[in-house]
C-alpha cells in the first residue's frame, strides 16, 4: 500500500500550547499513596515521594498536572488537607467508595509538582459545595499575606504563595454519578458566579467550565450551549472528556474511534463559534481536555470495591489497567488529533499518571516501571511542541460502523520549536499490509534524518511488567530523503515518530 503526504511550509495549523501534554493525579485508587507518595520506599525523600517517579515524571517532561479530581473534588473539603497531618480527618470518599487519609493535601502535592518539574491545575468543588470555598481555596493557595486565608497558609508552613493560575469549575457535572449532579443551567449559574468570585480576586488566573463528560450523554451538545451561554465571557476553556475501550475486540474499530474524538472536538468548536456569534464577542474560549485514556481493562476487576462490598477501603489498586500494544497506538492515534486540532484544544491531561489507568505503574515496596503507552506520550510530549503542520494525506481507507474512509495512516507533523527539525508522528492502522510514505516537504530547508523511533513488530496484547519491558521504542531503519521527499515504510499496526533537521 501506498500513501502520500504534503507539507508545505506555508500551511500551518496553529502553535502548540505545552500544556496540551498535561496530566492529572486524582485521590483515587494508588494514584497518590504508593503511587507518588509512599514514606519509607528506599527511593522516598524526606517528604515521602518517590524519587523513582519523580524520575519518569520528569523524562516525560508533563507541563502540567491536574489535581486533586477527578469525581473525587466533588465531594472534598480542601482544607481537610492542610495543616499538621496528625489532625487532619479520615473521610469516606464516595466516589470510589474508599477511605482519604488526607495525609496528602495541597502543600504536599505542591511540593512534589515542583520536584516534577510540573505546573499545578487545580480543581474547585461545584458538586457538594461552592463559590464561597471555592474563593477561600484561591486566596488560600495564590495570596501572598495579609488576609484569613493567606496567613493561615504561612502558618502552615508556606510562606510565598504558589500562583496557580489555571482553575477547574468542578468536574463532570452533567454525570448523574456526580456527587451534586447539576443541570446545565444549574451549573451555568454557579459556575458563572464562580468566576466573577475567582476573577474579582484576581483576573488573570485562567478557568476551565464543565462541558460533556462524553459525548454519550443524553444532554450533549446542548450542555455545552447552555454552559457557554451563562459563562462564555467569564471563563477561558470548556472541558471534554472521552475515554476509549475494546471491550468487542475488534482492532479496526478500537484504531478508528479517534475519529470519534476528531468529531467531539469539531462539535464542540462549533458550538464556542455559536455562543461567540450570539454574544457578539472578541474574546475566544478555546477546549481543555483534561480527562483522556484508555480505559477498560480494569473494569471487572474494580466492581466489587465500586459497589461497596470491601468496605471502605483506603487507597486500594483500582483503576490498574495494564496496557498493551494495540493501546500503544490508539494513544498515538489520540495525540495526533490532538495536535491536528490544537487550534482549539490547547490544554490536555492524560488521565491518569500513576497507577490508575497510567502510563507508569508502581509496585509498593518495589520499583517503578514504564507501561507500553508511556512511549507514544513520551515522544509526543518531547518532541510534539512548536507548530502544527497542515498535512494533506492520501492513503486508502476503511470503513467501520460509526466511520467511513478511516485513512490507514494516520500522521502529525510539528515543526518543532527547540531546535527547528521537522517531527512527523505515524501510525499505520492496517492489520497485515505495510504502507509505504511519500512525504513531500514543500518549502523546507531541513534535509536528514536526526532521529527515527518505531514501536512495532509486537503481539496486540504484549505487555510490560515490573520486572522488564516486552513493549519499547527502537531505532528505526530505512528512511531517505532525496529531493525534498521523506521516504519510509510504516510496518502493519506500528507507530513511528521520524524528525528530520
């Protein structure tokens, strides 16, 4: 099979923002305890965080982490996390029907983000409370003295405010698994009060409104309508969420469902273009998507705590799905689009990075390792920064029952902004036939090949574990460059990332 793919230097899509390639870390299963914090692991610092994750946290080099939920924001009281942690409360959360310690709050997970090389974007409670904690909460963690909040922060040991400056309105609020499940014109309301509360602190800072939890809601997309309606001048971004499974097995419709996401983020802009129009706006609110993965591994496994039938327990292993290579490219698959629409979407969080449904796992007591989907994210976050190109791709295709023409190569071009090199990002989605690409580079200067990574040639289902990795990246081999064309064979259901300076 043949493909053939254009770029040209003067069609561009947009830059990319860094934070596109975020993450999260929820008070949910070992994503916290044993996954980020466990004091007296041999790699533990005086804070208890593991070093061994800060390590892959930083070689994933995540621009910015959401905290602390997540289902679980809805029903917390952020300053059960704050001050001497022998004081602080054991709650039922119930969320995940489990019990929080509290042992980690905002100071704690501050300090780490900052050993992570990480910027923090924190989550306020619209579900079981409201404006007035939510005001509390931002003066608490950005002011820098003075006032109730602030000094009391000093207090408790942090003396300069930390200055977060991206804010999430709640979460998922249209779920009816939502603790204080809204309607849309419920939300819109306080939302909208929110952040006339949060900007007439500070108008800088940066907010996030609810929008779909998927796109499988019976109340999408005129959520987002509503939403919008009540908050589009007071907020920056709306958020999506989209979650991908394979629960039938079938490898060509699990590849396709990024056209799913594609069309998500295609409603959703048109619907921002509505609101835009309707109140005859200048200001442009652009997508967050800040809960993405696959997701459903783990799904048998999880019931019997979810239904409350182990109790309460505190931080046990829920959300553990261990990923394999069919998984490596659909997250492949998820971050071209990403960078193709990174017009609109401008922020994303990988749901989640550690331990539940992550792409680093631990082992408590034991070490950290790499799931297969860490490398697909490890390449896009390294090198997926700069410029998007507009890609003109002609590939045959595939029909599915929810798509047609589903293009068996599927590519992402950046012109990446630390060092100028071209960066294209391949997946070919055919099961048995290798594609060969024809990449014109119209306009361009940049001639050899720095740098060829391929993950392929694996079973679907192989995977990685603690005591060593099947899945991993290569040097690729075969790729030219002659007169202004980058040739290179995409190998049957493999991933590919070829920069050329």
């Amino acid at each position: 099979m043949r493909a053939r793919v254009t770029a040209h230097k003067d069609y561009i899509i947009s830059d990319i923002d860094p934070r596109l390639y975020g993450s999260f870390i929820e008070h949910l299963g070992r994503a916290v305890y044993s996954g980020i914090y466990e004091p007296g692991h041999a790699t533990a610092d005086d804070n208890g965080f593991r070093q061994d994750v800060i390590d892959l946290v930083r070689e994933l080099d995540v621009p910015v982490v959401r905290y602390p939920g997540g289902n679980f924001v809805s029903a917390y009281n952020w300053e059960d996390g704050i001050g001497p942690k022998e004081n602080r409360p054991t709650r039922l959360d119930l969320a995940w029907h489990t019990s929080e310690s509290n042992e980690v709050g905002i100071h704690e997970f501050a300090d780490w983000a900052a050993k992570a090389g990480t910027e923090m974007m924190l989550a306020v409670n619209l579900g079981s409370r409201g404006l007035d904690e939510a005001r509390a909460f931002l003066e608490y963690v950005n002011h820098p003295g003075g006032s109730y909040w602030s000094d009391l922060r000093k207090q408790n040991g942090r003396d300069e405010p930390w200055n977060v400056k991206l804010w999430c309105l709640g979460n998922e609020m249209d779920g009816p698994w939502q603790i204080g499940q809204k309607t849309a014109a419920e939300y819109g309301r306080v939302a909208f009060e929110t952040a006339k509360a949060m900007r007439a602190f500070d108008k800088s800072i940066e907010l996030v409104v609810c929008g779909s939890s998927t796109p499988n809601m019976v109340t999408y997309p005129e959520w987002e309508y509503t939403v919008l309606d009540y908050t589009y001048d007071s907020v920056d971004y709306i958020s999506l969420h989209m979650y991908f499974d394979n629960h039938e097995g079938n490898t060509r419709n699990f590849l396709a469902k990024a056209v799913q996401l594609d069309t998500y983020i295609e409603t959703i802009s048109s619907v921002i273009k509505t609101i835009k129009a309707k109140k005859r706006s200048k200001k442009d609110v652009y997508i967050s998507f800040d809960e993405w993965n696959v997701w459903y591994h783990s799904a048998e496994q999880d019931k019997a705590i979810l239904q409350g039938h182990e109790g309460w327990p505190h931080a046990p292993g829920l959300l553990e799905d261990i990923y394999d290579f069919a998984d490596v490219l659909q997250v492949g698959l998820i971050l071209n689009t990403f960078i193709r629409r990174s017009d609109v979407v401008k922020v994303g969080c990988l749901a989640q990075l550690v331990n539940v449904i992550a792409p680093i796992m631990t082992v408590k007591g034991g070490p950290a390792w790499r799931q297969t989907t860490y490398y697909p994210y490890l390449l896009a976050s390294q090198y997926g920064r700069g410029t998007a190109l507009n890609l003109a791709v002609e590939c045959e295709g595939y029909d599915t029952d929810f798509a047609s023409n589903v293009s068996y190569l599927d590519v992402a071009g950046v012109l990446t902004e630390k060092d100028g090199a071209l960066t294209f990002f391949l997946v070919n989605r055919h099961e048995s036939e290798a594609i060969e690409v024809a990449l014109s580079l119209e306009g361009f200067s940049q001639s050899s090949i720095v740098m060829d990574k391929v993950i392929g040639g694996y079973a679907l289902d192989a995977v990685n574990g603690p005591d060593g990795e099947t899945v991993g990246m290569v040097d690729g081999s075969g790729a030219t460059i002659a007169e202004g064309t980058l040739r290179a064979d995409m190998p049957p259901l493999s991933y590919r990332m070829i920069r050329v300076g």
